[in-house]
C-alpha cells in the first residue's frame, strides 16, 4: 500500500543538513556560509570539553563557551545565555549536544533571532523541529515557533559514538516514538509517512550492530539517519497518546525523557494497534511481529532498553494520579481514550508486562 493521501499540506523551513564523519571539525564554514563571525557554542556541563573543541576549531570565529545547558530549558538559564550571547557579541549559536543544549540554542534564537547551526549528539530529533519546551516555576510548557527551527544541522556520527549504550538504546526509541506516532497522526501526508518508515527501518537495521559494538561508524551513522528522519516527522505532523503519557510522567513525575519514551512506547503502540491497524501493518513487517506493539517490546527488549515504569523510579501509588493527569484535557488519539483504559495501559508499563 503506498502512502498516498488525497489532501495533504507540507511545508519546508530553509534548512541546510549534512552528514558525515568528522563533520563537527567544519563547522567554521557553516558559520562563514551564514555571513557570521562569533559564533557562541552552547552545550551541557558534561560535554563542556566537546564544547571547547568546537570553539577551539572556529578559531577566530568563536566567541566561546556558555556550558550551562539543562534538561527542560529552564527559562532562568536561557536568560543567563542570552545575557552572556550580548556580553560576548554572539551573531550566532553553536548547539553541541542531545535534545537539553539544543532546546537552549532554540530558547535563545526565539528570544534574539540569531541562528543556529546545531551539531547533535543523540537521536532526540529537537533539531528538525520548530517545537520548543520550556520550564518555569517548575511548570514546562510547549509552543511552536518558525523561529526555533535551527538553520544547519550537521550530523557526525564520531560524536554519537560516544553516547552511552544504556542511553543510546533509550535515545534511539525517543526517535522511534515520533515515527510510530507519525504514521497514524490526522495531518500526516504522503513523505512524512515515507520518512517514518525509512526512520524506522534505520534503527531496525542498525541499532543492534550499534549495542553489540558501540564504535561501529557505519551503524552510528545509520541510526543518525533514522534520528533525524523521525525528528523531522515530529517537526511537521501532530503527535497522539505516546507522546502524551511521556510528557505527563516527565513533567509531572520528573521521570528521565528518553527512558521514559522506551518504556511507553510498545504501550502506546499496542493500545492504538486495532484503531491505526493499516498505518501501523508496517511497524509488524519492519519488527518482525504481527502486533506492533509486541513488536516493539521484542525489540526493545533485544536492545537492552528498561522495560518498566519501576526500574524509572515511579512508584505504582502514582499511577492512578498519572491516569488522571493524561486524561484531563481531550486531545485526538485514533482511539479514543478512557481513564480506566489508561490506567491498565501504565500498570502494564510499570510492571515491565508486554502489551496484551
Ligand atoms: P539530553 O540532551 O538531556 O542529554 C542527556 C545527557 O547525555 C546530558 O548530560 C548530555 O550532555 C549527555 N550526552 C548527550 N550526548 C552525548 C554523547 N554523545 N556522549 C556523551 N554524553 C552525551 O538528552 P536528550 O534525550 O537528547 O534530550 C532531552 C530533552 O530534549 C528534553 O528536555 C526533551 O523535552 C527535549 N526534546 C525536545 C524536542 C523538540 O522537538 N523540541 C524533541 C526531543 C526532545
């Protein structure tokens, strides 16, 4: 079955993406190619070194470091930033990291209209999406903004290599989710549809030679393909249950962000299974599994990803509060959602089961 839909809308920001090893050392030109000179590089505390490097490559093009990128894009952070990006006279940003740095340089970019050339070193997919999420007084809230969308991603798949394999496993079903989500969204069209597929079967290909040896260029390569597929699918159609399970329990259980994507996902799959039966047929072929949902779980389970809400740290006296968070406000799903069917769906997740 093609992926053809009879009314469809696609739009394309200006987006310049590049692949290949090494890629982080040519920075420089990107920033040249903008008509920038001072290009601020951004990154986490714990990859504040990778930072360095960057800014030591750029040469007279850097205008240093700000290492104080955090999980949720804290708006007291983004503000130090901004305040440091005028001290030093930034005219652009240089995102070095996961989804955290990058959400930062969008943070800022909303806020001073300076560009970004990101350079990523999970497979969260943040860089091929205008969507930007933000915390303050410990509420996280989401908008969407043209303005957010970086300008030049550069993939390097010599950077993603050194991501942990635990963290690895988590990251790449984060991606996976946007993909699986993709497939059955409402606004979904004929390439978006194409590119989750493709997404999908990069990982379904290359994750495992990644876990089994974790230096494998080829393979890391392959699964920052199917990473920026996936993100540039949740950049341009609605998402539905998955993503909203993982944003109740990030949000409001503090549970870790890619972890929590690879418990729920088989979960969420599993549970819109019947409703999206045509849309999802091909997580089945691509996994090797009838029902996509136990598809996903067998993978995810092959790849040594946590399986439970438990081993996350949620106790199951949350559960019914979870249940009650993700229900409050209707939002579309292909099937329809019910308190009581949630529930079950997170007692499953919390205990590791496989979905039924
Ligand atoms: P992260 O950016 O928080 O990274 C997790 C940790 O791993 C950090 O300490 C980081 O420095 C480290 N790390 C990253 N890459 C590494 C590497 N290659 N080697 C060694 N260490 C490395 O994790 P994430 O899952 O990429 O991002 C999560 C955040 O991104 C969340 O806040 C989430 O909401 C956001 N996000 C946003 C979008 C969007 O479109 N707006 C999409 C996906 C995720």
């Amino acid at each position: 079955m093609s992926h053809f839909t009879p009314d469809f809308v696609i739009q394309y920001a200006g987006l310049r993406v590049r692949f290949g090893a090494g890629m982080r050392n040519r920075i420089a030109e990107e920033v040249e190619r903008l008509g920038h000179a001072r290009a601020l590089v951004l990154s986490t505390p714990e990859q504040a070194d990778a930072a360095r490097h960057v800014a030591e490559t750029l040469g007279p093009r850097s205008a240093g470091v700000f290492a104080g990128a955090v999980m949720h894009t804290p708006v007291a952070v983004t503000q130090t930033a901004l305040a440091h990006a005028e001290t030093v006279g930034a005219d652009c940003l240089v995102a070095i990291g996961g989804g955290s740095t990058i959400g930062l340089g969008k943070a800022i970019a909303l806020r001073s209209g300076l560009d970004q050339i990101v350079v990523p070193t999970t497979y969260a997919g943040s860089e091929a999406t205008p969507i930007l999420g933000q915390t303050e007084n410990g509420i996280k809230t989401t908008l969407i903004d043209p303005a957010t969308q970086p300008e030049i991603v550069l993939y390097d798949p010599e950077l993603v290599a050194t991501l942990p394999v635990p963290l690895t496993v988590s990251s790449a079903l984060n991606a996976m989710a946007h993909a699986a989500e993709g497939l059955y969204a409402q606004n979904r069209n004929p390439l978006s549809s194409l590119m989750a597929e493709e997404g999908l079967r990069a990982f379904a290909d290359a994750l495992e030679r990644v876990v089994a040896n974790p230096g494998d260029l080829d393979a890391r390569s392959e699964t920052l393909y199917g990473a920026w597929l996936c993100g540039t699918v949740l950049g341009q159609v609605g998402m539905a249950l998955h993503h909203k399970l993982c944003h109740t329990l990030g949000g409001s259980f503090d549970l870790p962000h890619a972890q929590t994507h690879a418990v729920i996902l088989p979960h969420a799959i599993g549970f819109n299974a019947g409703a999206a039966a045509d849309e999802l047929a091909v997580v089945g072929a691509i996994f090797g599994d009838d029902h996509p949902g136990r598809a996903l779980y067998r993978f995810a389970e092959r790849i040594g990803a946590p399986l439970s809400l438990r081993a996350l740290g949620l106790a199951e006296a949350d559960l019914d509060r979870a249940a009650e968070i993700a229900t409050a406000k209707p939002y579309w799903n292909p099937r329809p959602v019910t308190r009581a069917d949630i529930r079950a769906l997170l007692q499953a997740a919390w205990e590791g089961r496989a979905p039924a």
